[in-house]
C-alpha cells in the first residue's frame, strides 16, 4: 500500500511542477508549442462605379486599400452596363456577390459605391434580398434620391430612373431606407457638381458624414475619405 501511495505523491508532485512550469512560461510571456497566429483577413470589398464609369475608376482606391494591408484577392470591383435600368444591373450586382463569396468562403461582402451605384445598390440589398450578405454599405456621393442632374441624359433608362421622384427611387426608398444588420455610412459634400441636391446621398439610418468640399470625382483618389471608409469597414 505504502508504494502505491508513494507513486501516487510523486505523480502527483510532477503534476504540480510541470503546472508551475507552464504558468512560469506564460507569465514571462513565453508559449507551450501553440501554434503561430494567422495573418488577419478581411471581409471581402466590392466597388460599384456608378454614371458613365467604369471598375478602372477605382484603381486608387484599390491601391490604397492594399497599402493599409489588405490584399489583392480582398477587393473586387463589379462591372454594368450604365445605360440600362438599375434593377438589372442590381441583379447583375447579386449575382456577382454570390460569385465573390463563393471564391472566397465568405458569408458577408462590404460594398463600396459611387454616384449612381448607390442606386444599384440600394436595389440589391432593399429589394433583392441581399442585405443579409453585406455587412458594411458605403456610398460615396451616391445618387440615393437622385440628381436633378440626370435630366441631361433622360435617354437612358438609367437616367430616367436617377431623376429625383422617379418610380424607382420611390419605390427603393419606400420604408426602412437601412434595413437589417448592415451597417450604413454616406459621405456628401456641397461642392460635388454631379449630385444635385448634393443632400440627396444621405440615407435615414446611416451615418451620414458631411465633407466640407469635394468634388463627384474627388472622392474616389482622396486619401482621407478612403482611410475613414476603411476605418468604417472594419468596425
């Protein structure tokens, strides 16, 4: 009996030792064969252009995008056809989002647009079901209530449908103009000569940031707007 209990005590003793040990390690801010820590990802970034632009459109934005450390393969930048209706180019929009998740096993997208692909936008996610796959929504100068400006060009239905009380943004906007768990953000400025009133991107809901002066196509090269919408997506 006696030698069963002296194994047990000295069992017992390695226990209490290697346990000292382990927190010894950790308190000098050592590590027990953890494994090394991956590097951080992102939620996957989508760029909608928006009137008469094209994904080049967002070549800076990109870059400074992957100068504060995400990679190439994060960003991505959706191609339409300006001139048709926005819906058909929202579905084009939802089943480019559905491509990008599946490429990248992501649940989410954030979005990113631009003048009128605020609109497209807006379709996608408060009419064809996508707010549950965007987990951030950015809108640069978007054409969220649209732009008196686009009387100029009421050849294209795009346009038609971009003319302030138009059936479409009517019905885009009609209820919760920011549904869901999506988070919501706008930037609008009185100097953008596009965007007409210039009032017109903000959204009930989101957080609307005012900029003091910035052109339409300002916003797409300014370091500063670009960092406070990286900052946004990653909150």
């Amino acid at each position: 009996m006696s030698r069963i209990s002296d194994a047990s005590a000295t069992r017992r003793t390695r226990s209490a030792l290697t346990a000292l040990a382990v927190a010894g390690t950790l308190a000098l801010g050592g590590a027990v064969t953890a494994p090394q820590a991956e590097a951080a990802t992102h939620t996957p970034v989508v760029f909608v252009h928006g009137y008469a632009e094209s994904p080049s459109n967002w070549s800076a934005a990109k870059a400074s995008f992957e100068d504060a450390g995400y990679s190439a393969d994060e960003l991505f930048t959706y191609q339409y056809t300006w001139t048709q209706s926005n819906k058909t180019s929202a579905q084009g929009l939802a089943d480019y989002v559905k491509q990008v998740r599946a490429t990248t096993g992501a649940d989410q997208v954030d979005i990113v647009n631009h003048s009128m692909g605020g609109m497209v936008t807006d379709w996608y996610i408060n009419k064809l079901g996508g707010q549950p796959y965007v987990k951030h929504m950015a809108s640069l100068a978007g054409a969220n209530h649209g732009s008196t400006k686009a009387s100029s060009c009421q050849i294209y239905t795009s346009c038609q449908e971009m003319y302030p009380g138009s059936s479409f943004l009517t019905t885009v906007n009609s209820g919760d103009e920011t549904p869901g768990n999506t988070k919501y953000a706008t930037w609008y400025s009185p100097c953008d000569n596009m965007i007409s009133p210039y009032t017109s991107t903000k959204l009930s809901g989101a957080t609307n940031n005012y900029v003091a002066c910035e052109t339409h196509m300002g916003y797409l090269s300014d370091a500063a707007i670009l960092k406070a919408v990286r900052q946004f997506l990653t909150t």
